[in-house]
C-alpha cells in the first residue's frame, strides 16, 4: 500500500479511442481489494472516464469521483484505514487454521461494536421494537456513513459531471433496480448510502419519497447497466469483483455459508456478455441484409431506423476477481480487521499488475468479434465469470 509514483503507462494501447470504464462490484469489507486494484490501474495509466459501483463498490466509486486524481488513493486509504481500526493488530499466525480463528474474532467484534465512520448497532435493537419506520428496522445505524462521505467526497465534484458516477439500488416497493446517475440527477450522500443499504444489517434510505436497498439484493455487478447505456462509444471496462462465481465443492457446514454467498453474489458476467454477443451477432445480421437490400428500399424510413439500431461499438471487459482463500469464510464480507484489509488491498494490486504485464493480449480481438471478456487474474487461469 505505498505511494509510489505511477510508472510508465501500459494500457495507453488498449484505452485508445475507447472510453475507460471502471464497474465495481459489492462485497463489504472485501472492498479494500478494488482500492487496491485502482491504485494499480492508476500505476498502469488507466484513469476512468466513468466509475459505475454497488454497494462498497458504491462507495469506492463515490470516493475515487469525488476527488482529483492526486486525492484519490490518499482517501481511499484514509477510508480503509478508518473502517479497518476496530482489529488494528497484526498477529503472527503459522497456519491456515490460526489465521482463520482470528478473522471470525474480528468478524465477531465488528457485529457486536460496528464500524467507525461506516455504522453503530442500534439501541434499542429493532427486533425489541413493535413497530417502525423502515429505515429503521436493521441491526445498525449508519449516520456515521452519511458524515464519512460528506468529509471524503466532494458531491459538487460529482455533479459537476467531471467524471460520471452510476450507483444502483433497489426501489423496496416495487422491487425494481435503479440507477442513480450523475448524468441524468444530482448525486448526494444519501444515494451512495442507498446502494448499500443492504438489510437487515443496514437500513434502507428515503430518497423522494421513496425506500432503498442495497443493490446487491437484486444484481451485484453494474456491468450489464454499462454495456445498456452506452451502445455507441468504444468501451474498455476494468471490472473488479469480490464474489467468485466458481469454486470448489464444500467439505464442511462453515463452506457451504461461504459458498452459498459466492454464488449469490457474484456477477454473472459470462451470462452478461454471452447474452450482449447475441444481440450483436443479430445486429451484424441486420446490417448485412440491409446491405442486400435494393436501392430503392434503403431510402424507406423503416430501413434507417433498423440500420441505426444495427450499429455497435466495440468493447473490451477486463475481467479482476478477488479469489477465494482458504483461511476465509462466509464472515469474509464484514472482517474488517486491519490485516485482511491489507491483504484485500495487496491482492488488487497484484492482480492488476499481473493482468496488464502482457498488454498485447488485452488488444486482440477475434474476427469481427466487437465485444471481448477477458479473465486475468490467477489463480490456475481458470473463469470465474
């Protein structure tokens, strides 16, 4: 986690004409891996021209748009750093099972005591009341969030459009997903508290007259948002996730947790782009038998709708997953002691530097294949897509 300045640029290849896109996944204490990821990025020349998060992707997204480019590793982590202070120690562990010990110890003391300057348990907790508003009804208040974004983000930097912030949530009512965009809306604290708001642990937040949940409730990636909203400039999305979507079979009950909230929440990015290849492999159907067509239709107003909706821009899906270590378990997303941050934080790294080193293989294309998924990051190779 040294501030070492950025090195030469690696990426300048592949982000050529393409607007950079930064799509973060949600995952609680798991988020300090992303932090670390973009500070690699930053090394590598990547900055984003579109930041686009869910729940702690959210608020990483908020702090890394919220701030110049020299302020943004610096807040990321002055924000870690704070959220990881209840279980600052570093124990020496000789093994995977000491190691694991001590992460349900910290998980244990950040349920009983909260975060600072993320949330406080409640009292009177909310199951000893009759009845109450639904921002109300969770183990934890998150005031202190509300204040740690007004202190580390500056909202009128994001809604001066300088780089575009996208968070989602759930409406509660209508069980639908929404974005909240600061290309479309003024963006403030409570929005990036509503993306991760997840219950019963948080509390939904009111915005207009309406409730939210944290956005991983309905899909915890905002990458399908992305590829829906922009369908005309070339794209180059660096997508940090926190949930891998393979893994090994279970051995014990405390895996099955694990594995079950791995499967849950990871992105389904494969299904994303496999179903995003389908609509353009129609749209390039479309263009050629439009080609075919005889002069005297092309000019038919039925045809130039048709051949607007045929265009496609080209994108590369740059694939980071936090992998699955063994001393970890379903506890992993609220351990928020020192150590694991650090870990999180060292993994992000390390994971984009090994995934830029070879830069060719992130600018190959197949044959008229405009959209490209790539999976870099180790371990054994395999997707976890």
């Amino acid at each position: 986690m040294d501030d070492s300045p950025a090195t030469s640029p690696t990426t300048t290849a592949m982000s050529a004409g393409a607007h950079r896109v930064l799509v973060l996944q949600g995952g609680g204490a798991l988020g300090s891996y992303q932090a670390g990821a973009y500070k690699a990025l930053c090394e590598h020349g990547f900055e984003p021209d579109w930041i686009a998060g869910i729940s702690i992707g959210a608020i990483n997204a908020a702090i890394i748009a919220g701030n110049p480019a020299e302020l943004r590793v610096p807040r990321l982590k002055e924000f870690w750093d704070m959220v990881s202070a209840p279980v600052p120690w570093t124990p020496k562990l000789a093994s995977d099972h000491g190691r694991s010990f001590f992460n349900e110890a910290s998980a244990a003391t950040v349920a009983a005591f909260g975060v600072p300057g993320f949330f406080t348990p409640r009292f009177p907790p909310a199951q000893f009341l009759p009845s109450a508003r639904v921002d109300n009804l969770s183990y934890y208040d998150t005031t202190p969030l509300r204040a740690t974004l007004e202190r580390l983000v500056d909202f009128d930097r994001i809604n001066a459009g300088i780089t575009r912030l996208s968070v989602g949530a759930v409406n509660i009512k209508t069980g639908n997903f929404a974005y909240f965009d600061n290309a479309r809306q003024r963006i403030g604290p409570e929005h990036i508290m509503a993306s991760g708001a997840l219950p019963p642990g948080l509390p939904a937040v009111e915005i207009d007259g309406e409730f939210y949940w944290d956005g991983g409730v309905a899909s915890n990636t905002p990458l399908d948002y992305v590829l829906d909203q922009d369908t005309r400039d070339d794209l180059l999305i660096f997508q940090v996730d926190l949930f891998s979507a393979r893994g090994p079979l279970p051995t014990t009950l405390f895996e099955v947790a694990e594995r079950e909230k791995d499967i849950r929440y990871s992105s389904r990015t494969r299904l994303n782009t496999d179903l995003n290849k389908r609509i353009r492999h129609a749209r390039r159907a479309l263009r050629a038998l439009i080609a075919k067509l005889p002069e005297e239709l092309k000019s038919d107003p039925s045809v130039a709708i048709l051949s607007e909706a045929a265009k496609e821009n080209s994108v590369t899906v740059v694939h980071l997953i936090y992998r699955r270590k063994t001393h970890q378990s379903s506890s992993k997303d609220y351990d928020f002691s020192r150590l694991s941050m650090r870990d999180h934080w060292r993994a992000g790294e390390e994971d984009v530097h090994r995934s830029v080193q070879r830069p060719e293989k992130l600018v190959q294309r197949p044959d008229e294949e405009t959209l490209v998924a790539l999976d870099l990051t180790p371990p054994n190779g395999s997707s976890g897509s």
